[in-house]
C-alpha cells in the first residue's frame, strides 16, 4: 500500500493545500487569558490554570490559533464522554497517532506520532517514560495536548515526530469534591477521587487538592491482572502580588501479572488458538512499580511586563519484576510453534530524572501591537540502573498445550548490573512571538544543547564502558497570517536534537538524532462557525535514528541506527455542529516513511500505519422527560502496517457511548468499547515481532463498562 510517489516538494505541497482548504475543516479557537474554547472532537474547553507553566502555549503569550504548527488537545470532557479503559487512550482517535502496548502492563501506555515514539511530557517537562511506568495517574490529569513534529526549541531535546503534554489538575478557587465509581464486565472495579479544598478562610492565599484512585483491574485472560494505587496533592500559594509558588507529589504503584506476548505465524497472521482470554505468560509472574514525582514551580513579576519562572522535578521510579517473559520462536518459521520457548528471570530497574529550569520572561508593546520575549536555561540529569539475574530456556511448549499453567523459578542467582546509564543535559533558549501587524505572528526560536552520557553495558561479568559526548545548535521559525476573521495559515520550520538511550552491539551508545522538519497548514472556521477545521501538510528530514536491532535475541535490546529516515505525511480535522443537539467529529492522517540511507547497520524500517483515522456522532437529548441523554458512536481505523518480513492487515475499532445526568450531581453512563471485537496485534513496534519471534500482544477484546460519576 506505500505511496512511494509522495515525495512532494515543499512547494508542490503549498499549492496542494491552499488550493483545497475549503475541503479541510477541524479547529476553531477563541482564546483569552483564562479559557480556549476548541473544537468538541479534541476538546470543549481548556481552563489555562493560573501563570504557571503547564501548558505548550503559555511560556509565551501564544493563541492555539497564532501558533504555526498542529496542536491537538483533549480536554476531560472529552475524556469522560469517550471513557476509554485509560483514558489517554483517546489520544488514538487523532490523525497519525497509534497507541502501544505497554508489555508489562504497568498501567501507562506509549504512542507514536507520525511513525516515531511521542514521549510523555508533565506540565511542559520531562519525565523518565521507561516502559509508560512514569506516565501520570488518570486521576492527576485535566487534559493532554499533542504537539506534532519537532518540538525541540517549545519543550527542549523530546521528540522529532511529536509529543504528548499532560496538563495535571491545579487548586480553584471554588470548592468540589467528584468521585468516579466504574466496572466493567470482567470484574474490574475502580474508585477515583477529586477533592479541592478550594480557598480558606475567603482567601487566596492557598489553594490545596487532592485526587487519587485505587482501581483493580481484571482482563479477559484470568491470570492477568493489575493493581493500581494513585495520590497527588497540589497546593498554590499567593505570597503577595508578585510572587506565586505551586508544589505538588505525586505516588503511583502499580503490582501487575502480565500476559506479555507470543509469537506469530510466519505469514504475520495470529496462531489459531490464541486469542485475548489466551494466557501465555507466567502463572506466578510478578512485577510492581513505584513511582514518585515531586513538581515545584515559583513565579515572581519584577514589572507587569517582566516575569521570572524557576522549575524543578525530582522523579523516582522503582521497577522491579519476575518471571515476566511471554513465549517466544526463534526458528524463523512456522514449525518452531510447535517448539516455543520462555525465559523466566529476576530484573531490578531503578531510574532518576532530575530537571530544573529557569526562564525570564518579558513582553513590550511596538507596531501597535504585543511582542513577547522569553530566554531560558535548564539542566536535566538522568539515571538508569538495570539489574538482571541469570535465566534458562524453559519449555519447550507447543501450540496444543498453549493454555497449560506455566510457573517461572525467577532465574539463578541474585541480580548482576546488566545496563548503567548517567546522562547530563544543559540547555540555553530564546524564543520570541513578533507581530509587525494585526494579522500577523512570527514565532521564532533559538536553542543550544549540550550532551554527556556515560553507559556501562556489563557481559558475562564483563564492564564496557562508553562516553558519548555532543552539541547541537537548533532553530525553529514559523509564522501565522490571519486571512479573515475564522481563518489562519501557517507554516513553519523545526529542527531537533533527541538524546536516545541506546547502546550497539558493539557495545558503543548511539548519537543523539537531529532532524529537519516542515509543515504548512490552516486553522479555523467556517459556515458561522458550525464547522471548525485544522489541517496541514509536513515533511521530516530526520538522521542517526535508533531502531531496535532485528537480529536481537532473549534478554537483548540492542539498537541499530539509521543513517536518514524520511517522514512526510497529511493530516486532517473537522468538527461540525448543524445543531446544538448533533455533533459530527472527523479525524484523518496519512504518513509515509522512508529509510533512505541505511547507515552502517542492518535494520528494519519503522512500522507504522500509512492511514490513521476516526469518526463520531453524538446526539443529545434538548428537552422531554429524557433531556440531557446523549448517545454517541464511531470507530478509529488503523490502517495496514509493512514490517520487514510480512504486512500486518488494517482494522477499525466501533465504540458506543450512552450518559444521562440523573441530578445535576449525578452522571451515569454506559459503554461499550470494540463493539465487534476486532482481534489484532497491537504493539508492532516492538522488535521481536518484526523477525515473528514473539513480544505480540492483542488489543483490547469488546469491552462493557458502567460508570457513575458524583459532583459535591
């Protein structure tokens, strides 16, 4: 199904654009100091908390609809109405973004944006993301915000092909308590809570909530199972009327058994035999995570127009597990089935991120109009100590005895340093946001960032050690011109300089990847504003990108490197309200990849879905003994994915959502996810799967889920 006559130009792509904006509708924004109003398919409204930083917009005083490249963002109406299992998962309803499975079920999830890792960032910074164990509790979040393509100068060294920012709930000032009960038919049952204490004594002084969740989940296969502990309070303080403090610790612990994975048919397709309620893992595997972030972030206004912003995070995260391995086939074919293979071990992870920055901020007012400056410095240390103990091949155990118990022995001897990593980053930036008129902004910036990694891979009792050491001068400039008062074009150039963690097998670590990034596009409204459009074009020039090496075997995560990758794609959004009681919801992507030099190493392209895309309806009730009733439908399609040796097939997931405000304090609703139980291998970016060795893992089966939502 690849397109390899897409190699457009950039001006050919320009002309493509402009002549069909009529055609392309999404995203509509208003915005003003304290609320966006986007469209319903990304999100209904967006609260900007306060003068913290939490969100990608409000380091400079930016619109969603002055900033010229894509920014998707959903918001927790927009979470609750799709109530997915975890709700980050809505993020897969836009263009060019698939989900992938997190193998060890620790209760966070990772994407890809236009074919590469979008990492997860909290309020605007970086966080360690091993295995998604780092990602925030559903009960934290207020809404996520997806900005596409190279986002070095906006959020530093991230991700070349997107990221994902999650904006955590801040103190309001009213007071609320919301409690969130929710089931679901294979047993799962979970409570989540929103406490804001609001202000006291009838000052502003401090703001102080705190939410949280405990939820146990229960999968289709019985031996899988996970539970989840979460708790973050937030509390602001107002230390007069320049000066303002938000502090805030979060705790998540997860205690997992996975069902990790298997191997497939040489043909791609699944076994006969296995499907979601298969269990393949290991009765008595084992595996819990602790994770703890701590944010503070202090603002202090030496003018009305002169602002400065000091950040720091601490994170810490335990990951500890056993007996993990799903089953795997390195025969290359399918006879070795019959003949598959598990490798039952202890490992120990510990990691530390540390990050501060520091910003000044400065806005003037010149051409009649409002210029905003800001420069920065930031620092970010990381460490990353993986401990494995020995292991043994267990089995063999065929595809006729595929649903027997297995138990793992947790492998031979204590855990042995396996992979040590010591990383430092330190970063100086300027952005600035210029309009030289009414219709105009120019959005420029300018980033340094300088490198050090230090990584001991120890083999067979043996240290090698490697230092990787580099730089890089980044740019980005973009501008947007209002072309009537609903509509807006932009266009834009990125570069980028993503640090990536990898070691060879030469047991040297890889460079850091730079990459060259355009989009053009439009953003707006048409028909009175009944539908709301975003759309844009883009072309990635990316070099030195790691991928996992196809040649690895049990225990292995060597990486190899691409000497430059192409990524050029479309994407598209529309909303449109004929009425205030019908909303449609649109949602296409397209994206075509290329290895256009190989580098010095065998590797296998990234596999990613050349058409991505989404469609809902809802209806609500207006008025009658049943007002307030909404009922909603659509599906998200995947389209087919070419990996190295075989093509894995399209496929469309159908969703169906009912809810009804039974008071005004109480909210009900009923759903119903992957209505036709599709079956299909999710996680294809995992490197096993692409030599059909085994790491496949299956979406989630039809899924029927009753929530009940209190507001206090």
């Amino acid at each position: 199904m690849r397109n390899r006559a897409f190699a457009l130009s950039p001006l050919a792509v320009a002309i493509g654009l402009i002549c069909s904006t009529q055609t392309f509708a999404q995203q509509a924004v208003e915005t003003t100091a304290e609320k966006t109003q986007l469209d319903q398919s990304n999100v209904e409204e967006v609260e900007v908390v306060g003068s913290f930083q939490q969100s990608l917009t409000n380091r400079i005083q930016v619109s969603e609809q002055e900033l010229p490249f894509t920014l998707n963002t959903v918001d927790r109406d927009f979470l609750d109405e799709r109530n997915f299992t975890r709700p980050i998962e809505a993020l897969t309803t836009l263009p060019n973004i698939t989900r992938t499975e997190d193998r060890q079920g620790t209760g966070g999830t990772q994407f890809l944006s236009r074919g590469f890792a979008a990492p997860i960032l909290v309020d605007n910074r970086q966080q360690n993301n091993f295995r998604g164990a780092g990602a925030r509790d559903d009960a934290f979040v207020d809404h996520y915000e997806v900005l596409k393509g190279p986002a070095s100068i906006a959020s530093g060294p991230v991700g070349a092909g997107g990221i994902v920012n999650t904006v955590t709930k801040s103190p309001e000032a009213d007071r609320f308590t919301h409690v969130e009960l929710r089931a679901d038919q294979f047993g799962s049952a979970g409570v989540e809570f929103d406490v804001n204490v609001g202000e006291i004594d009838g000052s502003d002084l401090a703001l102080i909530r705190v939410s949280g969740a405990y939820r146990d989940f229960k999968f289709d296969a019985d031996e899988t199972g996970r539970q989840t502990t979460a708790i973050r309070p937030v509390i602001t303080l107002n230390l007069g009327s320049a000066t303002s403090v938000k502090a805030s610790v979060a705790y998540t612990e997860h205690e997992v058994t996975p069902n990790t994975g298997f191997p497939l048919m040489q043909n791609g397709d699944i076994p006969d035999g296995i499907d979601t309620d298969t269990f393949v893992g290991y009765d008595n595997a084992k595996g819990k995570v602790r994770d703890t972030l701590f944010n503070t972030e202090v603002n202090h206004e030496f003018l009305d127009n002169l602002k400065l912003t000091v950040r720091g995070s601490k994170q810490k995260t335990d990951f500890d597990y056993k007996n993990t391995s799903g089953l795997y086939n390195y025969a290359k074919d399918d006879a070795g089935l019959e003949a598959m293979y598990g490798f039952p071990q202890t490992a120990e992870t510990e990691s530390e991120a540390t990050f501060v920055d520091a910003q000044l901020a400065y806005s003037a007012e010149f051409w009649g109009q409002d210029q905003d400056f800001v420069i920065g410095i930031a620092n970010d240390k990381r460490s990353f100590d993986r401990l494995f103990n020995g292991y043994s091949y267990d089995g063999p155990y065929s595809l006729a005895d595929i649903d027997q118990p297995r138990y793992g022995d947790s492998g031979s001897g204590e855990p042995e340093p396996f992979t040590l990593t010591d990383s430092k980053l330190r970063s100086v930036l300027a952005e600035a946001a210029l309009r030289p008129n009414d219709w105009v902004t120019v959005v420029g910036g300018i980033r340094y960032d300088k490198l050090k990694q230090d990584t001991v891979n120890y083999r067979r009792g043996n240290a090698f050690p490697s230092e990787y050491d580099d730089s890089e001068l980044t740019f980005r400039l973009g501008a947007s011109a209002s072309v009537s008062e609903t509509i807006n074009f932009y266009g834009s150039y990125a570069q980028a300089f993503i640090p990536q963690f990898g070691v060879r097998r030469d047991a040297n670590p890889v460079k850091a990847e730079t990459s060259n990034g355009i989009e053009i596009g439009s953003k707006g409204s048409l028909s009175d504003g009944l539908m709301t459009y975003q759309a844009g074009v883009f072309y990635t020039l990316r070099e030195d990108v790691a991928l996992k090496d196809p040649n690895n075997g049990p225990n292995e995560a060597f990486v190899v490197s691409a000497g430059e990758v192409r990524v050029q794609g479309v994407e598209f959004s529309s909303t449109f309200n004929p009425t205030d009681a019908l909303n449609f919801a649109l949602n296409l992507g397209y994206t075509d990849i290329d290895v256009t030099e190989e580098g010095d190493d065998e590797l296998s392209e990234p596999v990613f879905p050349e058409l991505t895309g989404s469609f809902y309806l809802s209806y609500e009730l207006q008025s009658g003994p049943l007002q307030g009733l909404k009922s909603g439908g659509g599906f998200r399609y995947v389209g087919e994915r070419e990996g190295t040796i075989v093509d894995w097939d399209s496929y469309t997931i159908a969703d169906l959502n009912f809810s009804y405000p039974v008071t005004e304090s109480v909210d009900v609703s009923f759903d119903i996810l992957n209505v036709t139980n599709e079956e299909y291998v999710e996680n294809t970016s995992t490197p096993t799967v692409n030599r059909l060795a085994g790491g496949a893992v299956l979406g989630a089966p039809r899924t029927a889920a009753l929530t009940l939502r209190l507001k206090m």
